[in-house]
C-alpha cells in the first residue's frame, strides 16, 4: 500500500504542530492523514484541536490522525506522577469526539513515553469510522520505549 503512494500525495497544510496530507490511490479514490506532534504546553492543544476540527470539516474524506498528542484519554494511560487529571483526560476524548475520531487501539507496549518515575500513553492512532472501513487490515503495534 504504502509503495504504491509515495508520489500520490499533496500536503494540504501544516502547522508546528500538525501537517495534513491528503493521499491519492490509483484509482483516484483519496483519504486524508493528519501527522500530530502536540505542543508540550497544554493551552496549545487547543489551537492544535481547533485545526483539526477545521480540516475534518472542510474535507469529507476517510480521515487518520496519528502522532504524538501529548495528552492522554484516561487515568490509566499514565503511571506516576500527581495532580488530578480527570478535566484532562475529559478534555482530550471531548475533542476526539467532536472530530468524529475513536481510538485506534493498539497491541505491544502500555506507554510510549516514560522517564524515571512517570510513564504515558502520549502516541496514538485516531481515525474516523470510514478510514478504519476502508483499510480493516491496519493495526498500531507499540514498541517498547
């Protein structure tokens, strides 16, 4: 799959924190992709989630977002560390919602980011219903960090 769209692109915008492609299959069938690297500073994610509700909404297309959001959906995406982060966790699934995504699910490793005392589940593959439709076969395999 991959080989066949190397040259069957056009990147339709990009931020520091996001750049949108949109992939065009041989049979002129199209499907977008959006690659997220979230900012470290939790205010930024919401011009990082303002854009993608953009790009979903300007583009009826078969939709993956894949990339490291910083931010994690629930409690047990994260061990260590303090603070509450329930308005959080709340936060990030409202705006996944709102962009019509669901969690792409993964098998292999629990987090993606760690240092002495905290780990997270910070890297993760959302698609829309009709991405994962139109390409079953995919899967998310997390290596270890």
């Amino acid at each position: 799959m991959w080989k066949d769209l190397r040259e069957n692109f056009s990147i339709r915008s990009s931020t520091n924190q996001v750049v949108h492609v949109i992939f065009i299959e041989h049979d002129g069938n199209e499907w977008a992709a959006s690659f997220v690297y979230a900012s470290l500073t939790p205010t930024l994610h919401e011009i990082l989630w303002g854009n993608l509700k953009y790009f979903v909404d300007s583009n009826a297309l078969p939709w993956l977002a894949i990339g490291d959001f910083n931010d994690f959906a629930s409690a047990s995406e994260r061990q260590g560390g303090s603070g509450n982060i329930i308005r959080r966790c709340s936060r990030f699934q409202s705006n996944i919602n709102d962009c019509g995504m669901v969690d792409f699910g993964f098998s292999g490793a629990a987090f993606t980011w760690s240092n002495n005392s905290i780990k997270k589940r910070l890297d993760r593959a959302l698609a829309s219903p009709e991405w994962k439709s139109k390409f079953l076969e995919a899967r998310i395999i997390m290596l270890d960090t």
